[in-house]
C-alpha cells in the first residue's frame, strides 16, 4: 500500500541512504519509484543483468546482491523517463490499444455482413463510412431493399451503385441484426474514446509541437506516429551519444552475435513494443512510396532479405532520422528514390547487363552525349 511505501522512504532518509536499486520486474516497480524518486537516486536495473547463480535465492539474499552491485557501482540503470513523459507513454499506448481494439470490431463486424450473404466490404473499402454506415443503419431498422439500400450511397460511391445492389442482396436473420446493433454502437463508442485520447495528447505535446512536427515530414510517420515517438524516445536525446545507441535501446537492431573473429546474423533484442510497433508501421508506409529514398531501401532490401527485415530496417533509417532531427532541430530533406543507383552506377549497369547476358542478348554499352 502506499502508506507502506511513504514509510519505506522515511526509513531510508533517516538512516542517510541516497542511492536506490531495484529490479525491473514487470509493473512492480513503478509504485516504488513513483514514491521514492523525488527523495532519491534510483536506478533501474535489468533482471538479466544483475543475475546471481543460481540456487538458494530468497527475496533477502537478491537485496543484498543487488546492494552490493550498487555499493560497487556495477549496474547499469535501465532509462526510465520524467514522470510527464511516463504519463505521455501511458496515454499512447492506450490510444494504439483503442485503435487495436476498433480494427478487430471492425473485423467482427464485417464477419456478420458475411454471414448474413452482405458482401459491403468487396464495393465499399471502409464499411464504417458515411455511405456504408447509412445502409447498415437501415439494415438494422429492418430494410432489406437491396436497390433503396444502394440509393443511400454518396459521392464516388454512386458510380458503385449497381454492385452495391448486387453486393446488399442479402438474407439477414434478427440476430444479425441485433449483433450488427451492439457492434456498430462498439465501433461508435471507441471512436469517441480515440478522438478524447487524440485531444489529451494533442494537449500535453504542445510544448514540443515544432519536435512532433518535425517528426511528422519524415515519410511514414504519421501524425499518431510522431506522438508515439515523441512519448516513446523523448525529444531530449542527451542520454543517447548516437542514433545506434538509441537504436539499440528500442530493439531495432540485431543483437551482437561474433566468436571466432565471425559474425553471424542476430535477431533483433527485446525493446519496447509500442514503439516498435509504431516504427514498423512507419517502416511498412514509407516501403510503399514510389519516389523516397525510404521507398528505394525498402525496395532494394526485400528483393534480398524478404519484405518483413526490410520493414525493420527502414524502421531502423527512420529511428536513425529521427534521432537527427530531434538534436540537429532540422527538417527532413529526402534523398529521393534514385539516390541508390546514383551512388552505385557502375554496379547497376553491371548488373542490368548481366541479367540481359543471361537472357541470351550480347549487350554492348556507351554513355551518352551529354
């Protein structure tokens, strides 16, 4: 309980302690150090690294371990925030599991549509827009007009009204369209959840809007994105010399992995999972742009290392940009997406010929006049 831990603390102060040490197990700690940390040093340790061997541990013994570490100056705190930066992280992780929680709703949703013979979501992309929201409506007030249902289409998707009809021909029971009720009254009441997290944190970035701005011309990164970083990174990075060593601590880097003067290929280690959620989503976006230098890495890594290490190591350069920003207070400037075989003309011509020497074809090449 709380008063037990204000009596630890005066117990510590009146016997002249100023350094504390603790396990980073699971959540326990956090009431610990959100009593203690304004009256003490603390630091942080990982469990793994401040093992004992094993056999014969209590609770006592790991205390005296650990104090004994401490008193020698061997553990290596793990980075522990402010406590508005804690709050901040709280807020966006929340607002990821919302969003979570809407897409599977939403999936749930389109579920029952395919069970009661409604194929909505082959004509309409999001079956919770303004048009698709209006036939569900009246789907569940007890319509069954396939030709009045498609009517209720707005703009573009007028031009779909003959497959909508084709697509709203369906048979749906009562039961559907009481489950279709309660899932779409879900869907509403998450999405004013979000849009109340947003504006909470929309609110408390305020004082590093130019940072989150910054972020936000990275391509990839979102809005949403940029204030998972923001909360997930900070947008001091004094505690990180360098953008591999703040890669390291979020886990978007493999591990070392050398014996024998080799090294082999490492997974990546354990880092924070929303924030590499947030950057592999990053990633995933800016793979898909056609005229970016994050496009062209992707692109250049998938056709060698598969599509899902290529997602993590555009997260990795997007990480790595935007450690630069966040220190330099500069805006992203893209490279553009035939940065790669501007730096490597030679290779590329080589290659090329190569691959039509293969199909057969002697190829024989000039540069041309400028």
């Amino acid at each position: 309980m709380s008063d037990d831990l204000e009596r630890l603390a005066g117990w510590l102060g009146e016997r002249g302690v100023t350094h504390v040490a603790m396990e980073s197990t699971g959540s326990y700690w956090k009431p610990i150090w959100n009593v203690l940390e304004e009256r003490f040093a603390l630091i942080l340790a990982n469990a793994q690294h401040v093992k004992r061997v094993p056999g014969r541990n209590t609770d006592v013994k790991d205390a005296e371990w650990l104090a004994e570490l401490l008193r020698h100056g061997l553990i290596q705190g793990s980075f522990v925030p402010d406590r508005a930066q804690r709050e901040l992280r709280e807020l966006t992780r929340y607002q990821t599991s919302l969003i979570e929680e809407r897409t599977a709703a939403v999936n749930r949703l389109q579920k029952v549509l395919e069970g009661a013979n409604v194929r909505l979501a082959s004509v309409a992309s999001d079956v919770t827009g303004v048009s698709a929201r209006a036939m569900l409506g009246e789907i569940v007030a007890g319509s069954t007009d396939a030709a009045a249902l498609a009517e209720l289409a707005q703009g573009r998707r007028r031009e779909k009204i003959p497959a909508l009809q084709r697509a709203l021909s369906g048979r749906v029971g009562d039961h559907q369209r009481f489950l279709l009720a309660q899932q779409l009254a879900h869907v509403d009441f998450l999405d004013e959840q979000i849009a109340r997290l947003d504006a909470e944190v929309a609110e408390r970035t305020r004082p590093f809007y130019n940072a989150i701005a910054r972020l936000d011309t990275i391509p990839g990164v979102s809005r949403r994105v940029a204030e998972t970083l923001a909360a997930g990174i900070g947008v001091e990075l004094d505690r990180f010399p360098t953008p591999g060593h703040l890669a390291s601590w979020a886990g978007m880097c493999p591990g070392n992995d050398e014996s024998a003067g080799k090294r082999r290929s490492g997974t990546t280690r354990k880092g924070s999972p929303a924030l590499r959620r947030a950057l592999t989503q990053a990633g995933h976006a800016a793979g898909r742009s056609k005229t970016t230098y994050l496009g062209a890495q992707y692109r250049r890594l998938a056709a060698r290392r598969g599509a899902k290490k290529a997602t993590i190591a555009v997260g990795h350069t997007i990480l790595t940009i935007a450690y630069y920003l966040l220190t330099r207070s500069t805006v992203y400037d893209d490279l553009g997406s035939g940065y790669f075989d501007e730096r490597d003309r030679d290779g590329v011509r080589h290659r090329l010929v190569g691959r039509l020497e293969k199909l057969g074809y002697e190829v024989t090449t000039e540069p041309t006049a400028a």
